[in-house]
C-alpha cells in the first residue's frame, strides 16, 4: 500500500507519518517511508541525529541515475533525458520491488535500532532539501519528481507499506503525483484553515477518484472532534491529542509509550489502509492520463520529443500484484 500524508504548513503531518511509520515497524511490518517535504525533517522525526538524517543521499539530486535504471531497454523511450517525472512503464522498463536492490532504495537509509520497532526494517529515503543551487532556476517539483518515478514503477504487494511525508499545502496536486497513492491521510488542526485545506484538497481530488480520510490532530477537547465532523463529515476517521510520547520523541527521548488513545488512532489508520483494494488498472490509466496531460502542457516542448508515444498500451502489471 502507498500512503500519503498530506496538510497545511505546521498541522503535525510529518510528527504524525513518522507516529504511523514507527506503528507499522512496531507491528513486525516492513515499510519504506519517503521524505517527500520541502522542509527534511522525518528522519530526524524517525531518531536519527541531525547530521545522519543530513548524509541520507537525495533522491532529487540522482534523477539522471534513476532515470536511465528504470528506462531499462524500453524502446519507447529514447534516452533519459526524455523521461520525466510523469513517465509511465512500459515493456522493457524496470520495475522496482518493494525495498528491492536498486538505486532508489539502496540510497535509504535502515532505520530502527532503538525506537521500538520490534526489529522490523524501515528504509528512510528523502527527495533532498531545496538548495542554494536550486533557488530562482528551480521548484521543489524538480525534487519530488524522483518520488513520482519511484511510485510510478514500484509493485507493492500484500503486507509491504509506502510512507511519504508530502510539502505542505496545495503541491500535491501540482502534477499526478496525488493519484500515485492508494489512501491519502489529510492531517488537520481543529481550525478554520484546518477544515480549509481539507475542501481544498476534496476540489481537487473529486474527479480523480482519490481516497482522503482526514486524521484530527492536536484536539484536546470534545468540541474539537465536533468541530471537525460539523466540517469533514465522513471522511473523518480518527484523531490524535496532546501527548507526552510525542513530546518526548521530539526532544529525542526514547521510551516514552504512547497514550492508549492515540496509539488506537494509529490502528485505526492501519485498518483503514489495510481495507484499501488494490486497483493496478486504476493506478495505470491515471498514470498515463497525466503523462499526456503534462505531454501535451510541457514536456514535449521542453524534450523535443512527443512523449505521448512513451505510452505503452499493451503494458499491464504483473497479474500476482493485482489482488
């Protein structure tokens, strides 16, 4: 399963992706968790030290790498330069699996000694901070189009979790990166900018059959949860309070349990996940939905190539991921 973790600036996404990381991992289940925000800070979310977290080489600055790996020999891409981060696979591609050997996850960083994770593996990966380079030639896009790649060519099978810790606010929907997932986890504050980013998101996302289920955070009383169900309806599953263990894991102390509520917010969003249908025909047609859209908007002026030919209509995933 991929999952998204997605919210205004400051509502608690990535202390909360890091919660459900170290949940899964505590659970003896295996899980790659992907640093996907503009601000790096799920590895250090995760325990390791600052300078650790620093050294984890960045996908965003290995695009050229990864993109020749997962061309392969397909022939309907000519070189690597004509990949973009909306490149779907085709015959002849790559495929990654999950925590595989390849350069995407052999760039991770093995996190879990000492956190309580039962000895189960997390591999950190992280797009890699916006730069001095980067400013007034680039967008972070330039970084989570690794991230993009790397969902776009990954079978995931049954009992494998993808965790990634999107940028704040309304980025997400800046190409088909939003529809790589097959649940998003909308973080949100018991607030008006709190709710507002949540029918931000259900604009966007309401003809793109995505799933959003909003996870409350921060709510201290019971006006709180009110507040978010007068405002989400349904699509509120679950919410985290204040807690002592997330203060602590903040401060880098280890050992702290989680309050019994919260720690039942967490498995509430494992079942949730855990219910997801796999749908690879879906995860396809939109991949090749949004390769042409940003084909016919950019790409191909800015390749010289008509990258709609990169489509490969025969291409279909292994028949043992689809159920």
């Amino acid at each position: 399963m991929k999952v998204a973790f997605v919210g205004k600036g400051g509502s608690g996404k990535t202390t909360l992706s890091a919660l459900f990381v170290r949940h899964l991992a505590g659970r003896g289940l295996p899980v790659v968790a992907v640093d996907a925000d503009i601000n790096q800070h799920l590895g250090v979310a995760l325990g390791l030290d600052e300078d650790r977290a620093a050294k984890i080489p960045a996908l965003g600055d290995r695009l050229p790498e990864i993109k020749d790996y997962l061309r392969g020999d397909n022939p309907r891409i000519a070189s690597a330069s004509a990949m973009v981060k909306t490149t779907p696979p085709g015959a002849g591609s790559r495929l990654l699996r999950f925590r595989g050997d390849d350069p995407i996850h052999e760039a991770g960083q093995e996190v879990g000694a000492g956190l309580g994770t039962g000895g189960a593996g997390i591999t950190l990966l992280a797009t890699g901070p916006f730069n001095d380079d980067d400013l007034g030639v680039a967008c972070y896009h330039s970084k989570t189009g690794a991230v993009e790649l790397y969902l776009n060519h990954l079978m995931d099978g049954p009992g494998e979790y993808v965790v990634v810790d999107m940028t704040a606010g309304a980025d997400t929907f800046a190409s088909g990166l939003f529809t790589r997932f097959d649940l998003m986890f909308l973080v949100a504050e018991p607030t008006r900018k709190g709710v507002g980013v949540y029918r931000q998101y259900t604009e966007y996302a309401r003809n793109y059959d995505v799933a959003i289920r909003v996870v409350g955070n921060k709510v201290q009383i019971e006006e709180d949860v009110a507040y978010l169900r007068d405002h989400v309806g349904g699509d509120l599953l679950t919410w985290v309070g204040q807690s002592a263990a997330v203060r602590a894991m903040e401060q880098g102390r280890q050992g702290v349990p989680l309050e019994d509520g919260n720690a039942a917010a967490l498995d509430r969003m494992l079942a949730e996940v855990d219910a997801r249908a796999k749908d690879w025909e879906k995860f396809q047609r939109q991949a090749v939905e949004f390769h042409v859209k940003n084909a016919r908007s950019w790409a191909n002026k800015a390749t010289g190539e008509n990258l709609e030919e990169q489509v490969d209509p025969g291409f279909h995933f292994p028949a043992a991921y689809a159920g």
